[in-house]
C-alpha cells in the first residue's frame, strides 16, 4: 500500500472542521473505481435503489464492496485505510462499508442534509467518510456544514426517498438544518476533479444538490471507523442493517465482517 503524505495542517482542519479536501488523493485509482461502478450497476444488490428526478436519476447501492473486485482492490491497497487512521488520529482503521452514488445528467432531486451516524449501529469520537468522484464537478459537488460534528444533538434522520421521518422520537434530535437560510452556518464546498477526496466525519452534516449538468456525476464513497468506535443500538432498523451481526452495546465491531485495514 502506498503511504500517503497529509499534513498537519491538513489533520488539524479535520478535526476542527469535520471535513477536508484532498487533492489527487486517488488520481491513480480512478479508473479502477469507474470499473467498479459500472460493475456494481450491472450487478445491482437488493439494497440498490433508482430515484427519478426531473429528466435524470439518482442511483445508489451500498455494501458490496466484498463482490466487486475493483472494490476490494481500493479497500485493501488503496491509500484510503492509512488516510482514514491519519485524520481520525487513530492507531487504525476498520472498514465498515462502501456505497456508490450516481446521479445522472438532469437529476433534479437534491441530497437532503443529513448525518451518516444515527443511521448506524456504531458511534464513536474517531469516523470518516471518504467521497470520491471520478467525474469533475462544480455545482453537483458534496457540501458539509463545518462544524456540525460537534453539535450536542444529531440531526434527525430522514429517509431518502419521500423524505418521512426514519425513527419516531422527533424531539430527541435536531431538525434537518437549512444553512442556505441560516448565517450562522458555514457551508464547505469544493469545486472538484477526478480522484480528488471530501473526507469527512460520520457526524458531519452534509447535502448536495441536484444535477443539472449534462454530465453524469459519479462518486464512490469509503466509511472507516478507528480506535474507539462500537456498537451502539438505534430506535429502530439501521442503514445498513446487517442482519444476523449479534454485536451487543459497548463491543468493537466484529473484524470478520468489517476488517481492520490499517494498524500502526
């Protein structure tokens, strides 16, 4: 595996912002990833789903990274594992799953603003997500509230498709934040090219717009987890489920199912 060179600085931003970019980070890796997308596009898993959005669509599919060989090859010799533990500031980094996003041209249909962690059965300070596209873009770019990984409450989760509430108990978390209308929020965005990476925490609040563009605008995303991250109960059914994982409160996440990639 190739090792990465990040800077301090770089780490610093990460942990004070809850999201960086990362220029060429996977510039050697784009043409595997494309390999895996489309791969992943024929062989579509039961989780896929197609959202039709204005003359274009919104597909993604998650958790498959064990049966798509161009997957396995970015998990496992891809600078992304060392990247991961190096931002989180954790001895390591275990894989918890990938997921796929391809929004064709003439997608209307943002991505509403929402947290990755109350979705999961997995909570900890030590997270992050890697976004990568291997197609430039400008205004169909990821866009995080800088910040948003501190806040005391999560944002309440919603679902994708018809944008209902995902757990009952409202009041328990926030609501889904409108920064565009609100000052005191600070929107990161970049302006992007192939193998470029938005890494973020799973806490980070993020959206993305439509894509109105001509072009398609597809992007591979790696969650990681480190040192500290266990299992936690949700409310209700997680995304992803992992049915069958019998992980109680309180454990690490078993390393059969999602493998340590890194160790220092």
């Amino acid at each position: 595996m190739a090792s990465p060179k990040i800077e301090a600085s770089t780490i610093a931003d990460y942990q004070r912002d809850g999201a960086v970019c990362i220029r060429g980070a996977f510039k050697d890796w784009v043409d595997v990833i494309a390999d895996g997308i489309e791969r992943n596009m024929r062989n579509r898993s039961a989780a896929a789903s197609d959202i039709a959005g204005g003359k274009g669509s919104f597909f993604d599919d998650y958790c498959n990274w064990e049966r798509i060989p161009e997957f396995v090859r970015i998990v496992k010799e891809s600078p992304a594992a060392e990247l991961a533990a190096a931002v989180m500031q954790s001895r390591s980094a275990q894989f918890f799953h990938d997921h796929v996003l391809v929004k064709e041209p003439g997608t209307q249909k943002p991505t509403p603003w929402h947290q990755d962690i109350p979705y999961y059965f997995v909570d900890g300070s030590q997270t992050v997500s890697f976004w990568i596209p291997i197609d430039p873009v400008k205004e169909a770019t990821l866009r995080l509230i800088a910040g948003s990984h501190k806040w005391e409450k999560m944002v309440l989760p919603v679902r994708w498709l018809n944008e209902d509430n995902f757990y009952a108990g409202e009041g328990d978390y926030l609501p889904v934040p409108d920064p565009d209308n609100d000052p005191s929020m600070k929107v990161l965005e970049w302006e992007m090219e192939p193998g470029d990476a938005i890494l973020f925490d799973f806490r980070t609040a993020h959206g993305a717009r439509g894509n109105l563009t001509a072009a398609r605008r597809r992007a591979l995303s790696l969650r990681w987890v480190g040192d500290d991250a266990h299992y936690v109960e949700r409310p209700g059914r997680t995304s992803p489920p992992y049915p069958g994982h019998d992980m109680k409160p309180g454990q690490k996440l078993r390393e059969d199912w999602f493998p340590i990639v890194f160790q220092s």
